[in-house]
C-alpha cells in the first residue's frame, strides 16, 4: 500500500512540475524553432508589429530599396533592413556595413532582426553604431501574440510531442522509487503492535496471600477470631482504601461493635464484652507496612471495670 501511494504522489508531483514549469519552456522553444522556418517576409511582417507596439510608425516617403522598411518615432528616422539582417553572420562586420548604409542615407539609426540568437557582444556594437538588434529570445514575448492560429497550432503541437516523453520519464522514475521502496519494506517488515483487543491479557503469577492466621483468644464463648474477608494489605493499595478494609474486618470479629479510625495513626474499636481480646486485632494489622505499628484503642462497655486500654500490634 505504501509502494503505491508513493508512486501515485511522486507522478502526479512531477507532472504537476512538468505542466507548470515545463510546458511554457517548450512551447517558447517550439516557438522560437518556428521562427527559423518563416520565410524572411512573414519573419519581417512579425518584426514590424512589434516595432509598432514599441512606437514606431512605417513611412512610406523616401522608402530605401527592396527589403528596407523605414520608420519613424519620436521624429527620427530608422531603417529596419532584412538585407543586412539575413547577411548578417557571427564574427562578421555586418554591423558596421550596415552603421555605415544608414549614415549614407542620413538616418539617425537602424535595425537588425533575426530570428536566431545575438551573440552578447553583437549588442553592445550595435548600440555604439545606434543600431537596435532584435533577436527571436528577446522579441518572443511581443512576438507571439502577433502570430495565427495555424502557427500558433503547430508550436502547441511540437511543445506536446516533447512533454509526452517528460511526462513518461516523470512517471518511470516514480515506479522506480515505488519499486526501490517496496523491496525495502519487504526487507525490513515494519514492526507489528501486539494484538490487545479480543485477546487475553497474561496475567501475573499469582502470588499466595500471606496467610492471615487469627489467634483465638481463650474466650468464655470459645469462638476463634474469623481472618479477613478480602485479601492481605497491599502497598499498591491507596492507604485509606487500607484503612477501610481493615476497619471493616476488626468490626466483624468477635465481641466488637464497631472500629474507625478518629486519627491516620490510632484504630479505635468499641468492645461490647470484656471478653474481648486486644491482641485478636494482631493478625489483622500487622503485616500491613504502614498501618501495622499504629496504636490501638480499644473502649469496653460502659460499667466495665476494664479501662480503656492502648497498644500496638508492632513497634515503628
């Protein structure tokens, strides 16, 4: 499943990228391959509606010869020539012939157009001659708008032609990150939880609950003491919870009213017959390690000629 999502979240990530920030490159460059196949007039016409965006006006007075197109703007002459555009060549003196045509016919400058590239050092000639360069990359945001819808049609279609290979190389390289990750997790299996639900919990080991052994006092009943009914003292067992249960289990030995505790430290239990034996309490209290040393007071019934008797069970 992980193998998958990958696969899916990686191709639809790269063809994202490749329709966002592929797709315009290649139709700039199907665009500017394009311009390579005009004929020179239809390049020239194109030239001449950007010129025209730019401010340039085409004068039809005093026109040059074949392949010249004068123009105007701001009140000065230019001159757009295709002639000394298409002779143009890298490492050539096309620029300064055509600097010295447009001082023969007294214009303030000039411009070259093609439909390839300038090599930079082609610009800073041009511009010591007051010659512009205009160039397929530097003309091609002007430019296309300009362009039909056939020509328009064929950049789009050569642009596709190209993505469609992007697009196979984007989703072959997630199907190989899928498959170098599926081969990892079946290496190396992802630990799995325990199962808890539905299944039985092991339970500890018990362990034998000392034995809480009551001492019967010699009564004139002969009743042994009864042991606790729940089990020995715990100190995981919150004290008061403790308390509680020890109260309890002393209430219900023999000869016993009722037991509470009136302070954490002391058990106070009310005995209804002077047979009762403090020392029945013992077995009760003493394996607990915090209450085990507290101090016992046991109250006989009113009349009795026993007083109120204090102990302990344990010392601290």
């Amino acid at each position: 499943m992980i193998p998958l999502a990958l696969f899916l979240v990686l191709g639809l990530a790269a063809s994202l990228y490749v329709v966002r920030a592929r797709r315009p490159r290649e139709e700039r460059a199907a665009g500017l391959r394009m311009l390579g196949t005009l004929a020179w007039p239809d390049f020239i016409q194109l030239v001449l509606a950007v010129l025209n965006g730019r401010g340039y006006e085409r004068s039809f007075g005093g026109a040059g010869t074949e392949g010249e197109y004068l123009l105007e703007r701001g009140g000065q002459k230019w001159l757009l020539s295709s002639r000394h555009s298409r002779a143009w060549k890298p490492g050539t003196t096309g620029i300064a012939e055509f600097a010295s045509h447009l001082r023969q016919q007294g214009l303030e400058g000039g411009i070259l157009a093609i439909p390839g590239r300038f090599p930079p050092s082609a610009f800073s000639v041009g511009k010591a001659h007051r010659i512009e360069l205009l160039d397929g990359p530097t003309m091609w945001d002007e430019l296309a708008p300009a362009l039909g819808d056939h020509q328009l049609r064929q950049i789009e279609q050569a642009a596709r032609r190209r993505l469609l290979g992007q697009y196979a190389l984007a989703w072959a390289a997630a199907a190989v990150v899928a498959l170098l990750a599926a081969m990892a997790l079946a290496q190396n299996p992802p630990a799995t939880d325990p199962i808890v639900g539905g299944a039985q919990a092991p339970t500890p080991e018990a362990t034998p609950a000392p034995e809480v052994a009551a001492r019967a006092a010699p009564t004139t009943e002969g009743a042994a003491a009864p042991t606790m009914k729940t089990a020995a003292p715990d100190s995981l067992i919150p004290l008061e919870e403790r308390r509680t249960t020890i109260a309890a289990a002393v209430a219900d030995l023999p000869h016993v009213v009722s037991a509470h505790w009136p302070t954490p430290s002391t058990l106070q239990v009310i005995a209804k017959s002077e047979a009762f034996d403090p020392q029945s309490i013992c077995p009760l209290l003493r394996d607990d390690p915090e209450l085990g040393a507290s101090r016992l007071q046991v109250q006989y019934p009113a009349g009795s000629e026993r007083p109120v008797r204090f102990s302990q069970c344990r010392a601290y």
